[in-house]
C-alpha cells in the first residue's frame, strides 16, 4: 500500500470512530493545504474545503481556486465554502491603537481558525491540519491557536520533500507545484523560505544529520552555509518549543 493510501485509510478511520461526518481544511494556495485536501477527499467522505481571504495576493487565491476547481472534478464529495474575511479582519484590528505587524499576521491565522471550526461544528467536521514536520514539529513556524489549532495532522510526519513527491503523484496541478511556500499573512508577497532564513530541503538536510549523529557531533562537523542553517534550526527550534509541547500545567 501507498504512503498517500495509508494516510488517506487513516483520516477515514479516525473520522468515524469519531462519530463525526466530515473534514474541514482551509486552502491557501499553496501545497501543504492542496495536499492534505486531496488526502481527505480520496476517503470518500465528506470534505469541505475553504478559502478564507484576508487582503489575499491575487496570484494565491487563483491558485486556491484552481486546485478547488480540479479537486471538486476528481471527487464528488467535495464541497467548497468562501468567506471573505478582510472586513471582520479590519474592524478587529481597528480596536487596537497600535497593533504590531506579527501581531496582525497571527490575528489573520487565529480568525482563520475561529470561522473553520464554526463550519466544522455546523458539519459535524473534524478541521484538518496542514501542516508539515519541517514547518510544525522543526522549527515551528505557524500561529499558536491559529493554522496550529486542529484536530488531527495528516502530513505532520512528512518532509517538504515528501509532500511535493505524493503531491506529483496524486495529480495535483503544476502551478500548486511549482509554487513557493508562503503563509499568506501578509501585506506584502514574502515566502516562508525568506522568513525562516533557509530553504526547506536545507532544514530537512539539518534535522536528518542530527537524527542520524548526536547534535554536538553535528556541530562540530558542519561548516560553511551547513553551519549557518543549523543556527537557524537551532534558534527556531528553541524559540518556538513552546508551540511544540504540551501546555505547562501547575500540579499541586
């Protein structure tokens, strides 16, 4: 059986052992959203997938739509659902005299989550996690209560790598491919690979040289721009651990 097949047998199961009827995703445009809704569309089951554009790039919203386009033709159990977010984005963030330009993306992502389990609750839904293990469990880079608030994380596990080759291999169109990762919240067009400071196949370089040797050997034996991502992965990683653990609780 296939990675994709496994995954795919995985949603289904947890979706009705969960007595619920549905998967809700958001879609960006980029590949980790049109993966993960592919994913779920191939159970059979009901998937609901969404676009919630806040000031959106034009360029990433056509693409959104073009893979919903492509997906709603290969899967009849497909359902689409826009709701345009900039209004309520602007009247929120005109409560705040000041609010910084972090503060504002997060606040986009969190909205985003809030109105995705309002459609998952209506449906009777699980909202599905787009997330990727360099993204989410390397260096952590999503919004804590926004796109990191979900139910269940079908790709958490796989690499950029490895989502763009089951991507390919599921028929997800070339311009989602081809495109590069960017998390949509800001003003501007800015990549994830510029906000990170590396590109994602160098990270996973990094996070596979330290699974295979211990993290001082790594240290000791890299140099050049190796040494220089593997700050960035340990800086990251250290910095947003506490997205990646359990919440602290006090025991008396």
């Amino acid at each position: 059986m296939k990675l994709h097949e496994e995954i795919s047998n995985w949603l289904g199961d947890y979706l009705k052992e969960s007595n619920l009827e549905s998967f809700v995703i958001g879609i960006s445009g980029g590949i980790d959203s049109a993966l993960t809704s592919t994913l779920c569309a191939k159970t059979g089951l009901k998937t609901i997938v969404v676009s919630l554009p806040i000031h959106q790039n034009k360029e990433q919203l056509l693409r959104a739509y073009n893979h919903i386009e492509w997906l709603k033709k290969q899967f009849s159990n497909v359902e689409y659902i826009n709701i345009d977010l900039t209004q309520t984005f602007e009247s929120f963030k005109s409560l705040f005299e000041s609010p910084s330009d972090l503060s504002l993306a997060n606040s986009r992502s969190r909205l985003r989550m809030i109105t995705l389990y309002q459609i998952a609750s209506t449906n009777n839904g699980l909202v599905v996690g787009t997330g990727n293990k360099i993204e989410d469990f390397g260096v952590g880079f999503f919004t804590k209560y926004g796109d990191g608030g979900v139910d269940i994380s079908p790709i958490a596990d796989l690499t950029k790598t490895e989502v763009r080759q089951i991507s390919k291999e599921l028929g997800v169109i070339e311009e989602i491919l081809i495109a590069k990762p960017t998390d949509g919240l800001w003003e501007d067009d800015r990549t994830d690979e510029e906000q990170i400071g590396a590109t994602y196949e160098k990270l996973e370089n990094i996070i596979n040289l330290i699974g295979e040797n211990s993290k001082e050997d790594v240290i000791n034996n890299i140099s050049g721009r190796k040494r220089e991502v593997l700050k960035i992965y340990l800086d990251l990683n250290k910095k947003n651990k506490h997205k990646m653990i359990p919440i602290p609780i006090f025991k008396k």
